[in-house]
C-alpha cells in the first residue's frame, strides 16, 4: 500500500470549504500540525472565531477528504478556537484581559434589545468562547434579571470589583449596586461615570468577548459611551417596522461617526407563528432589516421570531439559549453569534501589546 504524500492530504483538504467564510481551511492557514505516520493522519483545525457546534459536520467532511487519498486508513481531527484582539478606536486604551468589546445598540426601547444581547452573549459561549456582559443601561438594568442573578459584588482589594457570575458568564451592572425598584435619577455625566467605573473597575479575567448592552437613544450619553468605551464593533437590533428601523439607524450611524465598525443588523419579532393555527403573520412589517442593511451596506446577520418562549425565559432568568438549546430559535441565535465571530476576525487585529513602551528622559 502507498504512504500519502503532504502535498496530496493539503490539495485534497483544500476541497473542504468553510461555510461561514467561504475559504477552505488550508489556504486560510487554520490547518496546523498535519501528521502522516503509514495510513494514519491527523491534524489541528484552529478557528479564529467559535463555532463549536459545526465541528462535528466539518470534522466528517474533512475526514472524508483525507479519506479519498490513496493510503489513508485512519484520520484524527481534532479543533481549535483562538480569537485574536482586534482594533478599537484611536485614543481609546484597552480593558486588561479582555479581547473584544461588543456593543448592542438599538437606537431606541422596546425592539428586544436586552434579550437579544443576552442570549448572544449566551450563544457565543456555547460556541466555545469565554465571554462577559456589560449591563450599560444605568436607568433601566434588566441583565441580572435575565441571567437569574442577585447580590452585591465583592472587592478584595478596595479597588476593583469581582463581577457576579450567571450561567457561568461574568456580568456587571448597576443593578447589582442598588435596589431593584430604585429609579436612577441621574444627570448625563453620573451616570456615564458610572459605566466607566464599571466597565473599568471589574476584574473581568481573560475573555475573548465582552457584550455590551447598551443603553436605547443616541443622546450626548450613548456618544460619549461610544468614546470612551474601545468598541471592537456594534451590532445593530431593530424590528421591521418602519419606526423602529428610523431609529436604529440613528444608532447605526452613531457608531460609524465615532469609527466604531458596524457587524450588522438583527431583525428582531420579524414574524409572529400562531401557537394555535401556525400561522404566520408579520406583525411589525416584513424585511425592513432587509432593506435596511442594503441601504446601509450592512450585513443582516439573522431574523428572530416574535415568539412568547423568548420573553417567558428571559424573564424567568434562563434565555432561550440555555433553556432549549437544541429549539429552533436557540439555533437562529448561535447562527447569528458565528456570525459576529467570523465579522470580527475579519477586522484589522491590535498589535498595540506587541510594541515597548518608550520613555524619554533629559540627561543632565
């Protein structure tokens, strides 16, 4: 029996393309350590994004191309995630530990915003990244809610706080600070204090993504958040209609002003099936996401329905994500979460930890 050759294992593999990006794993330089003893092959695949629930689909796939090598008995595949820091903006300085900020915006309330960031936040970590969340709306907190989360953080050293943790993911936000039924009556500058202090003061350990809910508007508030704050990218979340999608663009282009790249629109309650009848019915209008992304040159990362288990499980502390993760919805979030991964690994990387910093000193 012939011993495959390298050469002939790496033009085969590359027959194997990657359905997120479009580029097969040899040209894009993901395939590491590629092994030939006899008839046995293995190899790593590293993704720079998480897409852990395809492994399984693209593991058969590139098994059946190593296959389809003469000589090949055996093939070992084993997968990766490796998210890399990308660029913020100019001037901003980075969180320590923390890879990628995300910001979830809207524009304005009551387009599912919250529910949205959170079960992405959760969609990203079932993919396999570590991931934090950053409840930024100071007047109206609603993530300890959604993640099931109660109590005060700590602080071992007077300084920084440890963040409260749900469903294994770090969270911060003023919730935590006061009480549940306590409006915050706060002028513009305390309140984004405030967010500074909570974004920079939490010991947030090493993650590849911190979400960030952010507050509805535009105001002076959500630019000087959008400032002081190093944005990796925003995600836009509208509903089809066509007030909301007004708004949302206002958002929209707040980030592109502040050079904050935009991944994409999320077009949340875009149609409404009856539990009953299982009709379907567009309640807030139809593809104005759609539409809304080729105006802008955006990417429309997904649809989500309008659906009574999304609200029922956010508000019980338990997102859809966790609480049915094999449901059809779960699989739209994590579609959408891959996603922003593969937008993100696609931005410029930051290279700022790898240059000395340099002090000049007069010499008397």
């Amino acid at each position: 029996m012939s011993t495959p050759t390298e050469a002939a294992l790496l033009d085969s593999l590359r027959t194997v393309v990657d359905p997120l990006t479009g580029r097969d794993f040899v040209t894009a330089r993901q395939l590491r350590k590629l092994v030939v003893a006899g008839g046995r092959v293995s190899f790593e695949v590293e993704l720079p994004y998480p897409a852990r629930s395809l492994w399984p689909a693209l593991g058969e796939a590139l098994k059946t191309a190593a296959r389809n090598v003469a000589g090949v008995t055996d093939v070992a595949v084993e997968f990766h995630t490796n998210v890399a820091a990308h660029a913020v903006q100019r001037g901003v300085p980075l969180i320590p530990g923390v890879k990628n900020i995300i910001a979830v915006g809207s524009g304005k309330g009551g387009v599912g915003k919250s529910t949205t960031a959170v079960n992405l936040a959760l969609a990203l970590a079932a993919e396999g990244a570590s991931v934090g969340m950053l409840d930024a709306d100071i007047y109206g907190p609603s993530q300890p809610m959604m993640l099931g989360v109660e109590g005060r953080p700590t602080s071992e050293d007077g300084q920084t706080m440890e963040p409260l943790r749900g469903h294994g993911i770090p969270v911060a936000s003023i919730g935590f600070l006061v009480e549940a039924d306590s409006p915050m009556i706060w002028r513009g500058p305390m309140a984004t204090n405030a967010l500074d202090q909570l974004l920079k003061q939490t010991r947030w350990g090493e993650l590849d993504y911190l979400i960030v809910d952010m507050p509805p508007g535009t105001g002076d508030i959500h630019l000087t958040l959008a400032q002081r704050v190093p944005i990796t990218g925003a995600v836009i979340v509208t509903t089809p209609q066509d007030i909301a999608l007004l708004d949302a663009t206002r958002g929209l282009r707040m980030f592109e002003k502040v050079s904050v790249p935009v991944l994409g629109i999320v077009e949340n309650m875009a149609v409404f099936c009856c539990p009953n009848c299982g009709h379907h019915t567009h309640l807030f209008g139809e593809d104005g996401g759609r539409r809304m992304a080729e105006k802008h040159g955006a990417d429309l990362l997904g649809s989500l329905p309008l659906a009574l288990s999304i609200r029922e499980r956010a508000d019980g502390g338990t997102p859809t994500v966790l609480a049915d993760p094999d449901s059809e919805i779960a699989g739209l979030y994590k579609s959408i979460a891959r996603r922003i991964g593969v937008k993100v690994a696609a931005l410029g990387k930051d290279y700022s930890s790898r240059f000395p910093t340099i002090t000049v000193s007069s010499q008397t």
